[in-house]
C-alpha cells in the first residue's frame, strides 16, 4: 500500500520526538485515539513494526530508526518548499533545536539565542547542553555547535570562530606549588582533566610538535567543573581561550606557559545537508557566526 498521507508522517515525527503517543497528542493537538490510528495505518501501509510499545515506555525498532531519519528529511524538504512558494523564505518561526557543550553553551549560545529570539518573537528555541556528542537526526535537533568536525559524511560542518586553548591555574595554585616554566614542568603539578581517562597527551607546537603525558590529580566529563577546580586552585587546567577569557582579563586565572602555542580544532555548526536548512536554521547559523566572530575580536584583542 502506497504512502500518499502527509499528515502520517509529521504524527510519526511527534511520536518519535515527544517520546510518547499521548505527548505527541498533546504537541499536535490530536487525540490519542487519532494519534494511535495514524501510526497503526502507517505501519500497515508499511508492512512493518516501527515502534515498540509497552505501557511503560516505546522503543524503535531498526526499521523504525531507518524510517524516521527519511521522514525528518522528508518533512524538512516539505517545509522549505511551503515557504519558498509563499515567499517567506525570510519569516523566522517555528522550533529551533540547537544543542552545544555544557560550559560554552551556557556562557555564549545561551545569551546568542536569546537575542536571536528576540528579533525573531514568532521563534521558539530549545537548547540541548551536553558534552556528548548527539545524532542530531536521532535526537531531532537542528544543529550543533561544537569544537572541530564531525565524522559524519551526511552532515555539513561550517566554521564559526577560531579558536585556540590554553592552560591555566589560579593565583593561590601558582604562589603554592610555583610556576612551570617548560611543559615538562608539568609532570611535578596537579593537573585537571576532562574526559574518561586519567592519563592524556597535552602537545604543543605545530609540525614537530611537542607532547607531556599528564596524569589527572582531578578528572572530571564536564568541563563546567573543571573550570570551577581551576578557579578554585585545585590545578592546572586545559581549556578553550573561549571559556576562560574572561577569566584570565580579570585575574581570577593566570595563563601558564603562554609562549607555547596550543593546536585547537575551530568552532563548528553542524547541521543537515544545507539544501534542507529551514529558514530559521539558515538566519540562526548566519547570525551566530557573525556574533562569535565580533566577540572573537575582544578575545584576543
């Protein structure tokens, strides 16, 4: 049986993105007997289970999975075409999902999108923090910023702002255990890391670049937290210029070894193919990599 139901489609992407038959009613203002229909004659006209469902949660199945990242790529492709035939190619409303790391969320995305908003009040905006890694697909997110590509080849990666990062300890940590002065130094200190692992390379230098093998006095996932260690004077820590400048302008943190220069991956929007950008994703990314390039400016002024 052919698939010709538009209306299908978008119930199956509430589905998938609210997490529940009863919230995607909600979302779309259906009940859920109408809700339940829609997906039942979906499946039907499918021949094939897409979703699992037990009274306590759904699940979907791998034909399930491999449908709705055609159904978000189709429904994307629709909403374009809508608005390029009414000439609204410049309106700017609907969801936008971003999502972007803990720390450099908080401190840059979060106050971007609120004046994005702003401009835009017909616009309403979700903004996922993790420093996970999230298939934007999967989790129906429209773009992620991040530091340095991704490894998916479906996906675009287009460069915001440079970057650059630096290692950096308090005051108090500095006068107690003293200032290194080579990155071998770096062996005899308490040092922050961030990740699974309590061992990591920090290099520096381009070409023949040199490495120190640090072990973690502190480990930590979230980079919020080292960031806090640091200020703290628990250590040392690696970080982006992007979240301690301000820091370092106001002295709570001083910059260690500053003549060695750091290699760091640039700053990256992640998105689908641009051919299905929605304007307001379009507009968003545009606008951000302007802003992020102004205050890239004062960063390094």
């Amino acid at each position: 049986m052919p698939i010709d139901d538009l209306a299908s489609l978008r119930v199956y992407a509430a589905v998938v993105s609210a997490g529940s038959l009863s919230a995607a009613a909600r979302a779309l203002d259906l009940s859920l007997p109408q809700v339940s229909k829609r997906l039942a004659q979906l499946e039907a006209a499918l021949g094939t289970r897409l979703i699992q469902r037990t009274t306590r949660r759904q699940t979907l199945t791998a034909d399930g999975e491999r449908f709705h990242a055609q159904v978000v790529q189709i429904l994307a492709a629709v909403e374009l075409a809508e608005q390029q035939m009414a000439g609204s190619r410049q309106r700017v409303d609907g969801l936008l999902r971003v999502t972007a790391p803990g720390a450099f969320g908080r401190q840059r995305v979060a106050p971007l999108l609120a004046e994005f908003q702003r401009r835009h009040p017909q616009l309403r905006v979700q903004l996922d923090l993790s420093d996970a890694v999230r298939d934007l697909i999967e989790a129906g997110l429209d773009v992620a910023i991040r530091f340095g590509r991704l490894a998916d080849s479906s996906l675009v990666a287009r460069e915001l702002a440079p970057n650059f990062r630096v290692l950096c300890a308090s005051p108090a940590y500095l006068a107690e255990h003293g200032v290194p002065a080579h990155p071998a130094d770096l062996l005899h200190h308490r040092c922050i890391l961030i990740g699974e692992q309590s061992r990591s390379e920090w290099r520096f230098g381009d070409g023949e670049a040199q490495s120190v093998r640090v072990e973690a006095a502190l480990l930590t996932n979230d980079g919020g937290a080292a960031h806090a260690w640091a200020l703290d004077g628990a250590g040392i820590a690696l970080k982006s210029i992007w979240d301690v400048a301000d820091d370092l302008r106001s002295g709570r943190l001083q910059r260690v070894l500053p003549d060695q220069r750091i290699p760091a991956a640039p700053l990256h929007a992640i998105y689908p193919h641009a051919r299905l950008l929605a304007p307001r994703v379009r507009l968003f990314v545009d606008f951000l990599g302007e802003r992020l390039r102004q205050i890239w400016q004062g960063l390094t002024a």
